[in-house]
C-alpha cells in the first residue's frame, strides 16, 4: 500500500440519519447503512466518512455528544456498528469515523459535574470566566448562531464559552486532563479498527487565553480571529499525533474554516505530524457573505478559480493536502449553487463531479451527490426546517430584530443545511425507498427520477459518470500526484486547467455557465494538445472527436481530452 493511499481514496460521507431506515422510525440507521454496503461497492468509493452517531440529545443532530463510547440507540447498537466495520472491510472499504474535539453536549456528565460547583474535578473541561464589569458577558464574541457566545450559570455564578449552541459548551484543550481522555476515546474507537477521523472544527479548540473582544461584532463571528488557528493549536495537534494517530495505520481529515495557504501547510505537510489533509469551506462557502452566512453573494468563476488556484500551487506543491468538496451536510446542495438545479441539473452535476475529480486533492462525495440531487422545494415555512442554525437565524432576525419575515424566509430557504440531509433517494417506491414510516425530513419531489435504480440503468446518468470518473482514479496516477497549470486564466465562463505527468497529459475544460462557451487554446498548449483523444464528457450523447485548438462547449459541459505520446516519452 502506498503510504499516501489517501490521497488516493475517494471518500463518501454518510449522513446516517438520512441514508436507509431498517426499521421503519423515518430516521436512517446502521442496519440501513449495511443493507446497502453493496451499492458502495458498485460505485467505487475507498472510504466513509460516517458523521456522529454517538449517543446524543440531537441538538445539532449528533454534533453535542453526550457519550463518546456509545451509539446512539435510534441508530443502532455497537453490535452492529462492529457489524458494519467488518463487513465493510470485507470489501476493502475504510471507515472513518466523526470525531467532535470541540465541544459536548450540555448534558454530557463532565458538564453535569463541571456546573456542579466551582470546585468540581471537570470544571476546567470547560471554559468560565467571572461577567464583565457591568455584570454581562466576558467579552463581545456572538455564537455561530448569532448571539453571545456565553451563557451565565446562575448556580456557580460565571459564565461558560460556546462558540456553538448554549447546549454545546466548548471544551477546555488548555488542560492537559481533559486532552489525556479525549485521546483514550480517540483511541477506544482505533482500537476497534477504524481506519482515522475526520476531525470537526479542529481549528477551533485553542483559543486566545485574554479573550479580547473582536473587532466588529458580526452576526456569527464566533470570536474570530481569537478562536480560529490560535497560539497552541499546532502544539495540541503534534501531541496528538504523537500520543494516537502516530500509533496506528490512519487517517485524519481535519475540518478547518478560516485558513490560510501557510496555516494548510503547517496543518498537513507530513514532516510536521500533525493532520493528513483539511477541509477548507472556502470554496464552498463562495456563495455566503461573510458578515452574515445566510446572505447571499454573487460570485463569479474567477473568484472560484483563484480559490482552486491556491490550493493546488500555494498548498499542493509545496507538500500540503486537503479534501475537495463542493458538498457537505453543512451546505446547501452544490448543483444548486455552482451548477443549475433546473434545466441542467444533470450536465452541471456531472462538469462539477469531473473538477473535484480531476483536480490535485482527495475527493470528498456528500451521499446523494453522486445522484445529481438538488435542494428541496418544499421546505417552506420555519416549521419545514429541522436544523438548528435555520431557527436560530429566524428567532434573532425576525422575532429579535423585528426584519421582515419573508426576506428572512427566502435566504433560509435557499441556504439551509438540511437541503443537504433530506433522504437519499433509492428508488421510486414511496419515501424513495428510504424508510416504511414517515421520514424525518421530507423526500424530494423529484424521487420518482432522480433515484438509484433509475441511474444504475442508464449509461448516461450522474451515478454512471461518477462510477467512471471514480474508476479513473485508481487507473491513473496523473489524476492524483499529476502537476497542474491552469488556461485560459481569464476565461469568464470556461475553468481549463491541465494535468501531467511522464505518462500523460489531460485537458480538462468545464463550462460553468448555461450559455455555449467558445475556447481558443494559446498556442504553445494547442502544438502538445492538439489531437489529444477524448477521454470523458458530461454529454451523454457519447465519444466526440480529438481536441482542436479552438471549440465550443454547450452549457455546463465538461470535457476531458487525453494526450498520451508526451514529447520525449
Ligand atoms: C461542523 C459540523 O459539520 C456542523 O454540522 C456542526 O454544526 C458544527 N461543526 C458544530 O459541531
């Protein structure tokens, strides 16, 4: 096995709870799960990422963990997740499992104890400070939902950090007690074979010991810049590594925000042992304003360009490694925002899934992604959404600040993380084949279509193209070590890039808009590339003809030429 497999693998995020109910509650489960091992297989993927299935009072959906040593009993038993890990290996499929460094659940027993008293053996897992002068909150910092990001504890009288939910206290990383039990949990669940983690908001759990205010006070500014890539952040990460992941044949994929090419660097090139690769939402997060997530940005092909651009010449080259994704259980579907969920939702699946393929990186596929499947249009009214950050946002916009409802309603409606969560769509029987009772979110209307067993038999489907593009990986190295140079930089609707090595060379041009886009290769490019073969299209209409300097590209159409006789070779 090569030692850097993982940047190899593909990697598919199961969202349990939406992916197959085996019994009937409308909420996904580990039998489900291994009920469809087999579909797995037959679309190529070497790794799931399973987000949290620990015990927890689902708050954030499994994100406050009140347990870290059990399965949540909607979902299963630890029986049957071992289940599921053997036979997962079985098919030499890994499993990485969602481990959350941050913070607990308020009802975790350390918080339980650590309210108790000042004096408690856990308070300092937590995070407390005395109220300010005037009697409020420490400092100005607002929680990821939008208001302060501390709650007072009338018992013992401070107040405890949450850079999330109130429910979600942040953990203490600057005591070395509560480091030494979060790495025996780490390795209670290596011990059991899984094969790493991919770590939640692992940029998050140093924080700035003087706790200054910030700057401005966003609407979710969280206490940036004080509580992102903070002062002992690289410290805690090599002794982790050093005290687990050193220890074991692993993997971890660390989900960052707010990083720079250096910070990527000092996080995952190997010689510093500290993660495999991180999660950047930079480029999924194109589309969001800054100040406020729900709102939306225009953006253009260029700004995703020079986001793409960084991280293959600033983090690539010089060592670094990341997770490519569009696509998470955090973001709206990507067909919806970088693509066109209407008229061409298949053509702007498939350009989408051939760049986060063929660019350096390791790709990441939110399950139902590999579908084409788009939000949904039928989460309407704040009742429709489940997640909590939709309800935050509503009760301090609208029922706090007084702005009006149906502005508010129509950012969450188009931004909403549970586009993402609603249930995979297996085939067109009701529910889609995703549960017998009633789902906890609802299926998309579009179920009757865009489902697995439609695709599986038609060549020209998202789920076919996927199978190929993942098949392409393990056949040909260019696609994941190959050098990168982009074209036609200036381009406003076509992204050209290509991929080399000694063997060959690939021309990947994707169109990223619902108009034909014309291309002219500059000449020193179209003397190599001229003639190269076609390798792959979005179009279904199958082979067309070797490369020519200049061509035409229909609506988010992606193709992918080949040249294999390189120069000298
Ligand atoms: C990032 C996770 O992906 C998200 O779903 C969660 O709400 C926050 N971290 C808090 O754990």
């Amino acid at each position: 096995m090569h030692t850097t497999y993982w940047k190899e693998n593909v990697i598919y995020q199961v969202y349990l709870r939406s992916f197959k109910d085996s019994d009937g509650d409308g909420i996904g489960d580990l039998n489900g799960l291994l009920s469809k091992i087999e579909y797995l297989s037959e679309l190529g993927i070497d790794t799931v990422w399973l987000s949290p299935v620990y015990l927890s009072p689902n708050v954030d959906n499994g994100y406050d963990i009140k347990d870290y040593r059990a399965i949540q009993p909607e979902y299963g038993t630890i029986a049957e997740w071992k289940q599921l890990l053997d036979e997962l290996h079985k098919r030499s499929i890994r499993l990485i499992m969602d481990l959350v460094l941050n913070h607990t659940s308020d009802v975790h027993p350390w918080f339980i104890d650590a309210k108790s008293s000042r004096d408690s053996r856990y308070r300092d897992f937590y995070i407390w400070r005395p109220a300010s002068e005037d009697g409020g909150p420490p400092n100005n910092w607002t929680s990821y939902l939008g208001k302060s990001a501390w709650t007072f504890d009338e018992s013992t009288g401070e107040y405890y950090l949450h850079l999330y939910n109130a429910k979600q206290p942040d953990l203490n990383w600057d005591n070395p007690e509560l480091r030494a039990e979060m790495y025996k949990i780490m390795k209670f669940w290596l011990d059991k074979g899984i094969d790493g983690f991919r770590i939640d908001a692992v940029n998050s759990i140093s924080k700035d010991q003087r706790f200054p205010d910030t700057e401005e006070s966003k609407l979710q500014a969280s206490g940036e810049p004080y509580t992102k890539n903070g002062p002992r952040i690289h410290e805690f990460l090599r002794e982790m590594n050093d005290e687990v992941f050193s220890k074991y044949p692993i993997f971890t994929a660390g989900e960052t925000s707010k990083v720079t090419e250096d910070d990527v660097l000092m996080y995952t090139k190997p010689e510093r042992r500290e993660l495999s690769m991180v999660l950047s939402a930079e480029a999924s997060k194109l589309a969001d304003l800054d100040e406020d997530q729900w709102q939306s940005k225009e953006w253009t092909l260029d700004d995703l360009r020079k986001v793409m651009l960084k991280w293959q010449k600033d983090v690539g080259e010089p060592g670094g490694w990341f997770g490519l994704y569009l696509s998470n259980h955090d973001q709206p579907r990507m067909v919806a925002t970088f693509g066109d969920q209407g008229q061409y939702r298949n053509e702007s699946a498939k350009m989408l899934a051939i760049m986060l393929h063929t660019l350096k990186g390791t790709p990441f596929i939110l399950q139902g992604e590999e579908l084409g499947m788009t939000n949904h249009p039928g989460l309407q009214r704040i009742e429709d959404f489940n997640e909590q950050q939709a309800h935050a946002y509503y009760d301090v916009m609208v029922r706090e600040r007084g702005e009006p409802e149906d502005l508010i309603m129509e950012r969450i409606r188009r931004k909403s993380r549970d586009h993402a969560r609603t249930p995979m769509q297996w085939d067109d029987s009701p529910n889609a084949g995703f549960s017998d009772g009633t789902p906890w979110l609802p299926v998309h209307p579009d179920y009757p279509e865009v489902n697995v067993k439609a695709q599986r038999d038609d060549s020209g489907s998202v789920f076919n193209f996927y199978r190929t593009l993942i098949r392409l990986r393990k056949e040909h190295p260019v696609m994941v070590y190959g050098k990168f140079d982009v074209l036609l930089e200036d381009h406003e609707q076509i992204f050209a890039y290509r991929r080399y090595d000694e063997a060959e060379e690939w021309l990947i041009l994707l169109n990223f808009s619902g108009e034909h886009a014309h291309w002219e290769l500059p000449e020193k490019d179209a003397a190599r590339l001229e003639g190269a073969s076609f390798l792959l299209g979005s179009d279904p209409d199958g082979t067309k003809p070797p490369c020519h300097r200049t061509g035409t590209l229909k609506p988010y159409e992606g193709l992918v030429y080949q040249r294999l006789e390189l120069p000298g070779a």
